[in-house]
C-alpha cells in the first residue's frame, strides 16, 4: 500500500507514497483512490482517506490542496489543524500545487497520476515540503518558486536540501507536441535535450505535427541543480508503466489519484 522513499533524511522527517493497493473504491478507481475530484464514491474516498491516517500513523490529518496546475506554494500553520472540519462536511481546500511546513505534526500532501510528486527537506530537518509538478506547473517554476517561498536562512543553504521525486509518467511513455516542447525550450534553450523528437508520421493529407517524449524528473533535476539542490533522489518508477501499483491519466482517463506525503514526526511526550 505505502513505498517509503529511499533517500538520506533525518529521522525525524517522515514520508510516504501511496500506491493504488489496499483501499476499497470500485473501479476505475481501485482500489486505494484519495482523490475527491475524479467522480468516486464520496464515501469510499472518505474511508480511504481514514484508512491512510490509521495505518501510516499520521500525526493529524493531512491538509489537502484544490491542485489547479499553478505555480502557488503556500505555507502550513499550527492554525490550519484549528480550521479544519470533518471531512464529511464542506470545507475550503486552499488552491495551491505546493505546501511546506516547519511545525512538527503537520502532514504536506500532494496527489498525483503521472505527474510529479517532489518531496524535499533539510539535513537539519526543519522544514518538508510536498509539490505537484505536472508540465505546466513546471513550466510555469512551481518548483523553484516553492524553494524561493522557504524562509532566507533555508535558501540561503540549498547545499543542505534533499529532494526525493516519486512515481510518475516516464520519458518512454509521455508524447507532447511543439507546444510544450516550445514552452519549455523558450525559457531555456538547455530543456531540449531533455525532449527526444519522434519520427514524423505522414497521412493523406499532411504530416502530423512534430511530436517528443518529455522527460519530466530529468526537467526536475535539472532545475533542483541550478537551484544548488544537488541531493536529488528517486524518479525511477513510472506510473503507467506500473499498472498494479499506479493510477495513470494518461495510460486509462478515468484514474484515481495517489498521495506523496510528508511531515516532521512530533516530540513524543514520556
């Protein structure tokens, strides 16, 4: 049900990665489906959701974010826990792709279906952070923006940040068109290597446009690298590949979502 990410952290910073095992929607969405916005079962997302704080031992519920492809990292506060409802009740999920924290006991979740889950912390362990990095989050800088959102003594030490990238689409199997190879290339003309150009396909009429598999973690490391983020682990589990263990948009339309969770374990009180 859970992947635990193999990367050099503190032992105070938790994380995890759910796979699409052990819960109990209905198909499409089976099994272990944590997304309210696909069209499940209200109540099967619920009783999954539930299933997550019991069995992975969350210090608190996790706060979810409205994930709209934005380029928005927002901060969690003590105060969050405070505003939150039951989730059988409506509530306002804050709109955002990425959230960090330094309260210990606050859980940075994201979800994710072929796009990116990047995880990062400190080697002192201060701060975690979860992001959604689909490519037009990451074109539009979700993930140095979220970086650039920590607090100066954080930034100014990014020798010190570890990042963990989970499951997502691989290079072999995401086709993008000019558009976003364009978008990406404009910005910086160094992207292109990280576009393979495809064989062009003719038809009766005319040649389709030119199409390239994207190498998304490759795009992520390359920007955590000239963030000086140098401690950059994961990236090599691809969700459509992985039918068994992965939700994918792009490989079935109809999916379900996993969830990349991160949080600083609480002192425990003897």
């Amino acid at each position: 049900m859970f992947i635990k990410p193999d990367w050099p952290v503190p032992h105070t910073v938790k994380s995890i990665y759910t796979t699409r095992q052990g819960g109990i929607s209905k198909a499409p969405f089976n099994s272990f489906n944590l997304a309210t916005h696909v069209g499940d079962a209200l109540e099967d997302v619920l009783a999954n959701r539930q299933q997550l704080v019991d069995q992975a031992c969350l210090p608190s519920e996790p706060i979810w974010l409205d994930q709209q492809h934005t380029d928005r990292a927002i901060q969690l506060h003590q105060s969050d826990l405070n505003t939150q409802v039951p989730p059988s009740l409506p509530q306002t999920t804050p709109i955002a792709d990425a959230s960090w924290t330094q309260c210990p006991g606050l859980v940075s979740v994201v979800m994710t279906a072929d796009c990116l889950p990047i995880l990062i912390t400190n080697q002192a362990g201060t701060i975690v952070s979860a992001i959604h990095a689909g490519w037009k989050g990451l074109a539009k800088g979700i993930v140095s923006k979220t970086v650039q959102s920590f607090p100066a003594e954080i930034q100014q030490c990014p020798e010190q940040l570890i990042a963990w990238i989970g499951p997502a689409i691989s290079a072999k199997h995401f086709e993008v068109g000019r558009d976003v190879y364009d978008t990406f290339v404009d910005q910086d003309a160094a992207s292109a290597s990280y576009f393979q150009a495809e064989p062009l396909v003719e038809t009766l009429s005319d040649s389709v446009g030119q199409k390239y598999l994207a190498d998304l973690p490759g795009l992520v490391k390359k920007e955590l690298n000239e963030l000086g983020v140098y401690h950059v682990y994961g990236g090599d589990l691809c969700t459509f590949a992985l039918a068994e263990d992965f939700f994918s948009y792009r490989r079935s339309g109809k999916a379900g979502r996993m969830a990349c969770l991160i949080w600083i374990e609480p002192n425990k009180k003897s």
